[in-house]
C-alpha cells in the first residue's frame, strides 16, 4: 500500500543502537538524596535508547529545541558549540528521525510532544513527524516572536527573520487534554457600558459609559499620558464586574433557553431580562442583545488581575529580551526563556507529571520543571552539562530568583540524581575478535546483557541466579563462570518446572545445553553481538541503579 512520506539519503538505514546502561555518579546528585529527577550526560540518541525500556509509555511531556540546521555552531560563550548544527540535511533528518521515534515510545497516550525550530528545518520536520506521530495528532504549528529587530539587524535588505515555530504534537489527540490558558492584552475598549448601580435588581440597572465612570472617580488631573493610561487600565480591571458590550445572540448558536429569551425581550423593548442557570452564568438580555461582562476576561497571571484573551497560534507576548543572565548562566543563542517553556507546560501537564528534554542546552526545561512541581529528565552531551545545567539545576534547588521563580512562587526544594551513560560492551581485542570490554564489573556486565536481551535489571535477594525480568515472568541468569552441568544442577534447583529461565554465560560444558526444559544457555559475547552496533559514541541507552551485588571476582574472559 502506498503511501505519503518524506524520503531521504540513508532513510531505513539506521542502525540498532546499543541499548547502554546508565551509570549513577553520586558525587553529582544535588538536593533530596529521594529525588527521582535524573540529570543525564552523554548523546542523546544514546540515552533516550537507555531510557526507552524503563520510561516507555511513562512520560507526559517532551520539549525539544535540537539544532537548527543553520550552518553556524555555537557554543554558550558564541564560539564552538558540543554539537555540530551544520549537518547536510539528510543526515540531519536521519538524526531527527531516529530521536522522534523513540520520543514517540516514550510519551504517555495522553502525552504531547513539542519540536523547536526555525524555517530552515520545520516544514521538512513536520512532514517527518506527522508519519511517525500520525498526521490526525497534529494539533498545532505555534508561531513565537523570538526577536525584535534591532538597528544593527536592519541594515541589511530584505524581511527581517523575527519568528521560531514550536511543532506541538499528541501521542493521541483523542486523549490528550489541554489546559485552558489566557495570555495578557491591554483591555478590550469594546467593552464600553458601565453600570452604575449594579448592587440594584437588575431589572433597575442603570448605564453610562466606562469613559464617563472613569472620568466622575477621579479628582485630579493627569501628568502625562502613561500615567493617565495606567490609571484607566486599572479601573477597568477593578470595575470588570460593572463593565459590558452588548453582544448579538445567534439562533443557531445560542441555547434554545437564550433564543427564546431574545425574542421575549425583542417583544419587551427597554426591559432587562434574566435566564437563571444552575452550572453557568445567569444570562441578561436587553432589546434583544446580550449583556456580556468583562469580568470574564479578567484571568490572574502571574499573581496579578490581567486582562486576557484566549490562547491563539501567535505568542508574542513572551520577552526574550534580557534572558541573557536566567539561571545565572549564559548561552549565546540557545537559551530559550523560561515563560516559554512554563507555557509549554501549563498547556499539558500538572504537577507530578514526567518532563524530559534531550536537547537540554543550558538546563532551561528542566529548571522550569522543578519551579513548577514536575519530574524532570535533561540529556545533554556536551561539556556545558557540567558547566551550565549542572551549577544551574543546584541553584533551582537552593531557591534561585530569576526567571519564573516569583510567579510560580518557587522557593527552592527537591534535587536530582546524575548519570553518565556507560562506554560500549564489546570491544575488540589486539586480533581483532569481539570480546566484553574490561571497564565493566559484574554488576555492570549483567545490567548491559540484561538490558540487550529485553530484561529488566532486577537481582533478587533471595535468589542468586536472577539478574533480570522480562514482561512475561521469565528469568535471566548473567555469570562469567564456565556452566558445568554440577553448576547447571545447581541453578535449576532454584526454579520450579513452570518457571523459565535463561542463562546467558561466556561458555558452557557441551552437552549440557537441552538438560532441563525450562532453562535455556546462551554463549556471550556471541548471543549479544548481531543485537545492535557497538562502538559507535555518538548515540546511546539504558537507566540502571545498580545495586551492590557480588556475583563473582573472575575476570569477562571466554572460558572456551
């Protein structure tokens, strides 16, 4: 069956990438020792593979900002960056590609995605997205004013670039719910009758217009416009509930209730009526029009009365003028604003939900996350993992001051736990034959296998020979030992006929491998090998706390 999709140089290619563990450094961890947040430094393509096993299906948020595909690389001081944001467009959707599959696997069926990009890459990243998200879960292509001309920026001809697109997503737009979300306006003047009496029935109302109000509450004169503008902006803030517009009332739109009241009130000229409603506003009608106060547009943002419209496609109410010092640390060019991201999360999330960016840059959606109460995981490869969203993410939970942290009213509390993704597990020997690399201990050594065989890395504590769980109950068995059939006798004696079980050991006695029904063997490193590709460090996977478990002291050699 055919079908529309976007093709390119390489496309179905791609490699299977080595599901790596992730290996918890301690001596990074910053705050609560309970918190679950996990900082994580290594490539991404890498980590999210390490996450995919443990964190499928489980996260309700992803934010994205990944290199633009600009030309230009830039690092948080303007000059070199960690990764390279000039690649040849094949290989840049072919990079795209294989991190969006995995974020899809990722999301919760409820979950949303949004991708950060500019025109150079976004429409080409649209057509992507909608083949692995499904066209039908598009929901929006959100437009953000990134930047203001400035007098240097005009000098050159031609339309000045001011916008940046966000590619928002659902896993599944039948489940996703989006939280209502009004942004600030300066009022709305239609809004221009007053009543003057409004604690009266209503049917007494009395009206002048909001001008005429404003002008009998005040005494003195003004000094200049700002402040006469100012003035009047907060009256009609205070005064929302006395202010109106008559608005028309469609036969087709309105309730059946609300259209009979119309035509009452056609028949009753100069008469306010009133519709009583239990779960909703009572609604007033006069000749035939609405009563529509502007109270309803008065939202609190940011701990202040505001007036307000709904969210439209357009943002262009978030400054990124002077975010250059949020978090205390600099990021030429990739910093993105921490009202941006909290947007983003507003729109999706509650508190408590899981939020995970790859493409953490300067730690922004993770600070963010932590001001505004959601778990969090960060990926970022680069040197500035330690530099920037390191000292960063400390200084959230010490109850840093910028950005949000006032209007969420963030104090500090919580903390995040840090990993490094562990080196490949086979590596080649002088000769050139795969063997298992020496940097891994047995503990490490069973958490990798058990990982490549589609296990979860859980050692028992009653039982010595279960290092991993499967989704269907089975067992895995990781030992370096030489399997002779006295040892094999021994294992079996640890699990019942109905329970399965699979051994996976550098080598084992011949003759032995069909001994017990339920126990398979396999020889590694040759059971692992066609898995995936090894060596490669521009990509990774796997999250393991890994226990303390003494399995044996000899060293990952073939015993054959």
């Amino acid at each position: 069956m055919q079908k529309l999709e976007l093709t390119w140089i390489g496309k179905g290619e791609e490699p299977a990438v080595e599901p790596r563990i992730l290996l918890h450094d301690p001596s990074r961890d910053y705050g609560d020792p309970n918190a679950t947040n996990m900082l994580i430094h290594g490539d991404n393509l890498l980590a999210l593979k390490a996450l995919e096993q443990e964190y499928a299906g489980r996260v309700k948020c992803i934010y994205i900002d990944p290199p633009f595909n600009t030309g230009a690389r830039i690092d948080a001081d303007g000059n070199e960056i960690g990764y390279d944001d000039g690649v040849e467009h094949s290989i840049w959707l072919q990079l795209m590609a294989q991190r969006i599959r995995i974020l899809h696997r990722l999301l919760r069926n409820d979950g949303a995605l949004f991708i950060h990009l500019d025109d150079n890459e976004v429409d080409y990243c649209r057509v992507l997205t909608d083949e692995i998200f499904g066209r039908k879960n598009f929901m929006n292509r959100i437009t953000i004013d990134s930047r203001s001309p400035s007098a240097f920026s005009t000098v050159n001809p031609g339309v000045f670039k001011a916008s940046e697109y966000l590619l928002f997503y659902a896993k599944d737009r039948t489940a996703l719910v989006e939280n209502p979300i009004r942004t600030e306006r300066t009022p709305d003047y239609a809004y221009d009758k007053f009543i003057t009496n409004i604690d009266a029935e209503y049917s007494q109302w009395q009206y002048i217009s909001v001008s005429d109000a404003y002008q009998q509450s005040q005494s003195a004169p003004f000094r200049n416009a700002k402040s006469f503008l100012n003035s009047y902006h907060k009256f009609i803030v205070d005064n929302a509930s006395k202010i109106f517009r008559f608005t028309a009332i469609s036969d087709s739109g309105a309730g059946r209730a609300t259209v009979d009241l119309k035509y009452e009130s056609l028949d009753n000229p100069g008469t306010i009526l009133r519709l009583e409603r239990d779960s909703l506003d009572d609604v007033y009608v006069l000749n035939g029009q609405q009563i529509s106060f502007y109270s309803k547009n008065i939202t609190t943002i940011d701990g202040n009365n505001t007036p307000s419209r709904i969210l439209t496609d357009i943002w262009t109410d978030i400054a990124w003028e002077g975010i250059a010092n949020e978090g205390g640390v600099r990021f030429k060019k990739g910093k993105k604003p921490e009202r941006l991201i909290k947007r983003c999360l507003e729109l999706v999330t509650a508190p408590g939900d899981l939020v995970l960016d790859s493409f953490l840059g300067s730690g922004t959606t993770a600070a963010v996350a932590q001001k505004m109460g959601r778990r969090w995981i960060g990926i970022e490869m680069g040197d500035h993992c330690y530099t920037h969203c390191l000292p960063r993410l400390k200084a959230v939970v010490d109850g840093e001051q910028g950005g949000i942290s006032k209007s969420v009213d963030w104090h500090g509390g919580g903390g995040f736990k840090f990993y490094e993704l562990a080196p490949t597990l086979i590596v080649k020997d002088e000769n050139g034959f795969e063997i298992i690399s020496d940097q891994y201990d047995p503990t490490m050594f069973a958490a990798a296998v058990s990982k490549l065989c589609g296990y979860r890395f859980a050692p028992s504590a009653d039982n010595p020979y279960i290092h991993g769980v499967n989704n269907v109950g089975g067992f895995l068995f990781v030992t370096t030992q030489y399997v002779t059939a006295p040892l094999l006798g021994e294992i079996a004696k640890h699990f019942a006929d109905t329970q399965s079980l699979v051994i996976c050991a550098s080598a084992f006695q011949l003759g032995i491998k069909n001994s017990f029904p339920n126990i398979k063997l396999r020889k590694i490193p040759q059971s692992v090998l066609s898995k995936c590709e090894y060596g490669a460090e521009n990509y990774n996977l796997n999250v393991v706390e890994l226990p303390d478990f003494d399995e044996t002291e000899e060293d990952f050699e073939d015993a054959e």
